[in-house]
C-alpha cells in the first residue's frame, strides 16, 4: 500500500458512510448486497465485508440471515451511541486530566436546561417511572440509582441529544468517584435534593426546578472535589 493511502475497504466504507450520512441510504434500509457491491466497486468479497464490518462496529449498519436477510442501515439508538462515546470520552479524560469543574460544567449547561424542559413536557407515565427511580435509590450508596433519576429528567426533556451528550459524562463520573468516598450525608442529602427538583417538575414549575437542579449540581461538585482530594497522592 502507497504510504498516505487508505486501504481498500476504509474506501468503499468512506463511501456507504456518506451515502449512510446525507440520507441516500435511510434507516432500516437494506443496503445493496455483497455481489451487487462488488460489481459496483470493483473490490473483492474479503474487501466489501471488511468495510461491512468497520460500519457495523460504528453502530451504522447490521446484518441479519435468512431469505429476508441483509445489510441494512442501523436506526439511531441513543443507548448504543452513548455506548460509544463512553469510550472516547474516558479516554478523553484520561489523556487530557480532564478536571472535575469541566465534567460538571457539561452537566450544568444540559441538565439545568432539560429539567426546565421536563417540567413543561414530562407525560403522567415520565413522573410515575421518576418516582420509582427515586423511590428505588433510597436506600441505595452508588452512582448508578441516583444517576438513573437524572436521566429520567433528560428524557423528560423531550431531547434527545441531551441524554447523548450526558450519559458518556455520568459513567466517567461513577468510575472516578467510588461510592465509599462519599461523605456520610451525601446520598440522604441528594434523595432529599431529587425529591424537591421531582416536585416542581411534578407541578410545572420550570423556574424552581432549575433553580434546584443548579443548587444540587454545584453540591455535587463540591463533593465530587473533595473526594479527589482525599484519593489524590501526597506531593
């Protein structure tokens, strides 16, 4: 291979990736088969399956047996995007120590503005499956119950792209700060804290509810800060 040139199948999965992109090719449409593609390309069966795979690993395209069978293009999923961004994100913050301010930062330009939304959008079903996350982390001492709650009121929201963009910062989040670091009244003080932000989302109140979930972010910073300092090595 000539130095600075791709191999062949990152060509030809450059070339569905855009046709997948500018929406040529929609969601759940199968893409044309294997024979059909190598004609088309002029590559080889190894080189069009292993393009078939890189898509598949960029969560773009699945394959299914059978006489229906096919590649079809994937339909967005929030859950396996975020999946995928989880990786990069941790790496990200590994790379570049990416701070505890700037993980929470993201967090209070989303969710102070999502439970907002939620307030104004959330659905009688959103509040019921609300109550049972913060009913069900009462008695819990780990990041993933309590984190569930926040992202019943980024879905509440209405948008989802703010769940994508703050799922991949919750789990960096959990793995950082363990949950025995945690001071004794942490988790009572964050129930007590959903509660009150649930309530005004509960009656509509945009304004309080962002004005609690701001309170309860900047807390939990404070918090998160002091746990590292008690990890962090003596210089």
């Amino acid at each position: 291979m000539t130095k600075g040139k791709l191999p062949a199948y990152e060509v030809v999965a450059a070339e569905i990736r855009q046709r997948i992109l500018s929406g040529e090719f929609a969601p759940g449409e199968r893409l044309p088969s294997e024979a059909e593609l190598i004609e088309s390309s002029g590559n080889s069966r190894s080189t069009i399956r292993e393009a078939m795979r890189t898509l598949a690993s960029e969560n773009l395209v699945y394959t299914t047996r059978g006489t229906t069978g096919g590649t079809f293009v994937a339909s967005p999923d929030v859950a396996a995007i975020t999946s995928h961004l989880e990786n990069s994100v941790t790496l990200m913050a590994a790379a570049l120590s990416v701070t505890v301010e700037q993980l929470m930062d993201v967090r209070q330009l989303t969710e102070v503005h999502a439970a907002g939304r939620a307030a104004h959008h959330r659905t009688e079903e959103q509040m019921a499956t609300m109550r049972r996350s913060v009913d069900s982390a009462a008695l819990e001492t780990d990041y993933a119950g309590h984190q569930d709650f926040h992202m019943q009121i980024l879905h509440a929201s209405g948008n989802p792209m703010l769940e994508l963009v703050c799922a991949p910062v919750f789990r960096v989040l959990s793995r950082r700060f363990v949950a025995d670091r945690a001071a004794a009244d942490f988790w009572e003080a964050s129930q007590a804290e959903h509660r009150a932000i649930m309530a005004a989302i509960e009656s509509q109140d945009s304004l309080t509810a962002m004005s609690l979930m701001q309170r309860h972010l900047h807390r939990i910073e404070d918090a998160y800060k002091e746990m590292e300092l008690l990890t962090s090595p003596v210089s």
